[in-house]
C-alpha cells in the first residue's frame, strides 16, 4: 500500500515525500479514504500513530481542491486539540502536509499574549488550530468567526472530557454550521464521548486501532519494584547506561517533578520538567531543548505530555505507575513511535501494587520484572482498598509504626519480615556503594 493508491493528489504526495514518509500507517489507510468520500469519521486512535497525517491530507487535498475566492482568507477548517504543545504539533503537521499549497494554517491558545494571534485571524486563514478556552474567548470577542467552517475535527476527545473542556466544546461547536465533515479521535471510547460523538457526527464511519495492534508489542516493557524513597537512586543507577540518551520520565505530581530534576540535577545528568505550574515559554524551551540533545531527561506529567512529539525517544519511564491502565499505554507510546521499537521501564513501590495488577489486567499480559537490580524489593498484590489508602498516607512514616489495624491482612510479624527485607537490600546497596 502506497499513498498513491489511497487517491491522494500529487501536490501532497510531494510534501509527504519531503517528509520522507513511505508508506501509510494503519490509520491512514482506513481514514484517509473514507475522509475522501466526505464521511464523518469517528476514530479510536492515540497520539504516534500518524492520526494527523489521517485527518490532515483529506482536509487539505479538499480546501486545495475548492479554492474559496474570499479574501481575506476565511476559515474553513477548526481543529480543536486539548493542548497547547498538541495544538502546535498539528498546525507544524498542517503546514508540512500542504506544502507549496497557498493554505494558511495558525494555531491560538491560551496563556500567552492574544495579539500575535489575533493579528494572524485577522490577516486570514484557511486552517485553524486551537484550545477550547481562547477559542471561546476570541469568538466572544468577535476576532474568529467560525459560520464558514466546513471541516471541523475534535482531538484527543477524552482529555479533553479529563481537562473539563467538553462544555467549551459543544459552545463552539454550536457557532459552526450543520453542514460540515466531522472526525472525533479519541485514544478511549468513555460513555460521555460517545454521547458527544452521537451529538456531533452524522452516520460516522468507525475507525479502529487499537494500542495494543498499533505499538504496545513493539515495546520492550519492564518494572522495577522499589521503594518509593529509592526511586531516585535506581534511576540514577540506570542512567548510567549510556543507550538511555533520550529519557522521558513521567512523574505523578508537578512537586514530584521539580523534586526529580532537582536531584538529577544534582547527579550531573541534564533534566528539566515541563508541567502545568511552568510558563508556556519555559514548556517550550524545555522540549526544545530535548528536542535539540541539549537535555537527555524530560521530566513530565500526564497533561503536560500529552501530544509531545519527539522523535528517537530511546526510553521512557514511569516514575510512578499511572492511575489508570489507558494512561500507561498512552505514556509508553511516547516511544516506539510510527513503527519504531521502544523502551518502556516502570517503577512500582508497594503503595503502587493495586496500579500495577490493573495494567497487567488490562493489557492482558505480565510486565517482565527485573529483580538483579540494587533497590529490588519484595512487593504483596492482592491488598484491600483501605491497606492501600492507609498506605499512600503513610507511605513516608513506614517502619515507625504498625499502620495495620486488626483484621487487616498483614501481621506486625509479617510486617517486620518484609522491613527486614527491606534493610538487607539497604544493606547491599551500601556493599555496593562501598564498591564503587
Ligand atoms: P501522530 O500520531 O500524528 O502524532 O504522528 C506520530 C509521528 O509519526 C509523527 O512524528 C509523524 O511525523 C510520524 N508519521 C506520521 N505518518 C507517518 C508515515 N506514514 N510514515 C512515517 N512517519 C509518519
């Protein structure tokens, strides 16, 4: 299968080309010739599966193939992405993709200066990118006018359900008129996309890929059991090896993050953080940075890395495992990338079992553990809600006092059992520290 073969016009085929894109990914093929026929599309698909690419060339060969006279330029295509660094990625790919095709393309979102980008809705467009909240925000102004749209495409469609977008949503999406193509990606299917799904698509075709088909076997899994206080130090400890040269490492809390730059920091290993405390200029520095070798660790959180596209990723590590199981598969397949092989390692202290068993439930399939490791320790599965509540609670006073009640599974013997477990792997990392 070629991008010929899917009736894609030569103009874009020459920007493809450019790109040094060979042939089309899984999602390509099924959309790009439904979305040529002018079906709405609605698509369970995730970042770093070439989904821009799906949605991009049909709008792009369509505006190319009705040229609209109106100058200044109108808008005829919305994209809608949860994410400033999401929005930024799919204006670049807009631009990419119609190269040498006099279509203007912009992004706007929120928390940077309005003016630049209202000087660019003003001069005309025929494509725009964009975040909920300053898209509403320059609608209410009367600066984007959205009663031309004729392609309209919603983006990661379940963040922005997590990020609370979806109200901002349907008001937009009552500006544009009922005649227009649709296509909702969603990386998960939850009840309420659906039912927006319903609300906005007219006889959508669906389209398909799951994670697992498109990446998750390409990715050579691993996890560290550790306790929470030595995450630190196996990190550090792995980052030895000299292949992990381009390290995306996921935290659970902004603090967490500075917390782990700090102290890589500290170690000689270059790292930043980007998170939602971080400016937008600092976000996109960092990334620059990392995109440009001049970092070899990103610190992020979920939201934050939602949509980065970083090419050659060599590893990426939970830091701490995820909440939810789709979130893990979302976070490795930050590497491993359009067909390239990745690796994921993860870090599970005690407080974390319970995540842990759901991934593995979820995806049906073990994690392999790497026990010969220097901070290696025994973890119990199988925990009720409340061991497991008492626990992160407590997480940093264990070993000062029994924080099992009665009736609770574990007896203090067994609880010192497990301690003294603890101390001999104290004690040879401290064997091994003297080594070294
Ligand atoms: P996306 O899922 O749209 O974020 O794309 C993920 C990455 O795959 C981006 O770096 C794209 O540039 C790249 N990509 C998309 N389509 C192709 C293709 N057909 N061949 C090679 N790389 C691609």
């Amino acid at each position: 299968m070629n991008f010929k073969s899917l009736g894609i016009i030569d103009p874009i085929l020459k920007a493809l080309e450019r790109q040094g894109y060979e042939t089309p990914t899984p999602i390509q093929e099924m959309s790009i010739p439904v979305l040529l026929e002018k079906h709405d599309v609605l698509a369970s698909a995730q970042t770093g599966t070439g989904k821009t690419a799906s949605f991009a060339i049909p709008i792009i060969q369509g505006l190319y193939g009705n040229p609209s006279l109106v100058k200044p330029r109108i808008i005829r295509t919305l994209v809608l992405a949860p994410t400033r660094e999401l929005a930024e990625q799919i204006k670049d790919s807009f631009r990419l993709y119609s190269h040498g095709m006099d279509l203007k393309t912009d992004v706007v979102y929120g928390g940077v200066s309005q003016h630049k980008q209202e000087l660019s809705v003003r001069r005309g467009l025929d494509i725009l990118v964009a975040t909920p909240g300053r898209l509403l925000d320059l609608v209410n102004q009367g600066i984007v006018k959205l009663n031309h749209v004729e392609y309209f495409v919603l983006d990661e469609a379940d963040r922005m359900l997590d990020m609370g977008f979806i109200r901002d949503v349907r008001k937009i999406v009552s500006y544009i008129k009922k005649e227009r193509q649709t296509m909702l990606f969603s990386a998960t299917m939850p009840n309420e996309i659906l039912t927006l799904a319903h609300e906005l698509l007219n006889d959508p075709k669906r389209i398909e890929i799951t994670p697992r088909e498109a990446m998750i076997d390409k990715i050579d899994q691993s996890v560290y059991y550790v306790a929470k206080s030595k995450k630190v130090d196996l990190l550090i400890d792995l980052l030895v090896n000299p292949f992990m040269r381009r390290v995306l490492v996921f935290t659970r809390t902004k603090n967490g993050a500075n917390r782990l730059v700090k102290a890589l920091l500290a170690y000689g290993v270059k790292a930043d953080a980007i998170h939602g405390n971080k400016s937008q200029n600092q976000r996109t520095k960092a990334l620059q940075n990392f995109k440009n070798n001049k970092l070899r660790v990103l610190v992020a959180t979920d939201i934050a890395a939602r949509g980065i596209d970083v090419d050659d990723l060599t590893h990426v590590v939970n830091y701490d495992l995820p909440e939810t199981p789709e979130t893990y598969v979302h976070r490795i397949g930050r590497t491993g990338r359009a067909g390239q092989s990745g690796i994921a390692l993860s870090f599970c202290s005690q407080e974390e079992a319970h995540l842990l068993q759901a991934i593995h439930k979820h995806n049906k399939m073990m994690i392999p553990l790497v026990s010969k490791q220097p901070f290696h320790i025994e973890i119990r599965f199988g925990q009720t809600k409340n061991e497991v509540k008492q626990l992160k609670g407590k997480g940093s006073q264990r070993g000062k006092s029994n924080q099992f009640g009665k009736n609770k599974r574990m007896s203090n013997k067994q609880y010192s059992k497990n301690t003294n477990k603890k101390n001999s792997n104290h004690n040879y990392r401290s064997n091994r520290s003297k080594k070294k």
